[in-house]
C-alpha cells in the first residue's frame, strides 16, 4: 500500500534533523533541509536571512520558514560562497537582498528588499559595508573565483 504525504501549507514551519546540504538543481543552487520523512529543496536565492536557535537554525525563505538542527556556524560557511554574510552572532543575512543600511549613532541595521529589518551587531558591521559595496555573487563559480582572489591577495 502506498501512502501519500500531505502537501503542508507554507506559513507553516517545517522541522528538520538530519544533514543539510547545497545540493544543485537545474534551477540553480538549492539547500536540502531533509528530516525523517521529507527533503525541502530551498532555493538559495529564495532565503533572505538565517537565525539561530541553538543548535537549531532558522531558515527564512520567500516560500515560508523551515527550521533545521544545525549550528549556524556551519550553515554560515555553506552559504558564504553564496553572498551570505554574518551580521551578528545570531544572524546570517543574503546581501543580495539587502536594500539599505541604516545607521542610528553606534546601532546599525539592515533592511531587506522585502521590507524586513535585521540589526547588525558593531562587530560585523565594517564587514558587510564591505560586502555589500562588492558586486553580488551570481553563480558558484564566481563565488569559488571571488574566494580565491580574495585569498592570492
């Protein structure tokens, strides 16, 4: 007998375990957040900021949230080729998708293209000026080009 596992709506927050990798489609890059019955392959394109709970990430995506066992250290070096940028040590923001930089006396925060805000910790602040001023990545290939100029340097 064959069992069909019922499509869950997307504001609903999905929960994940197991590994979780960049895995390339012919769509583009996507990061598989796999638990025990199902696989969700998130665009990396579509994901505007990671958070951290723990040892548990939270992925926020255009299509919904998706919520991963990971630490955010390591989801942050998988999506650093791919314009993502720590910006504090709770989050890791696409900087594609950042619209403005906003600064208020020491404070800084960033807003998204879809209107989200996101504060940046002092920190990491000289970082994603930085960053941000620097062409977005568009494709694996730059990013394995831009790190390893940035590294002959």
């Amino acid at each position: 007998m064959h069992t069909v596992q019922p499509q869950m709506p997307n504001n609903v927050e999905r929960r994940g375990r197991a590994a979780c990798d960049v895995v390339f489609t012919l769509n583009g890059a996507c990061l598989a957040l796999t638990d025990d019955r199902v696989t969700d392959l998130v665009p990396v394109a579509s994901i505007l900021w990671v958070e951290s709970y723990g040892n548990y990430v939270r992925v926020h995506a255009l299509d919904g949230r998706y919520l991963h066992r990971m630490p955010i250290y390591r989801l942050a070096r998988e999506l650093a080729a791919y314009g993502f940028r720590r910006v504090h040590r709770k989050t890791v923001v696409n900087v594609g998708r950042v619209a403005r930089i906003r600064r208020h006396g020491h404070s800084c925060e960033v807003v998204l293209d879809s209107g989200h805000r996101l504060r940046v910790s002092r920190s990491h602040q000289a970082g994603l000026i930085v960053r941000a001023a620097s062409p977005s990545v568009a494709s694996p290939s730059a990013a394995v080009d831009a790190t390893r100029s940035a590294r002959a340097r």
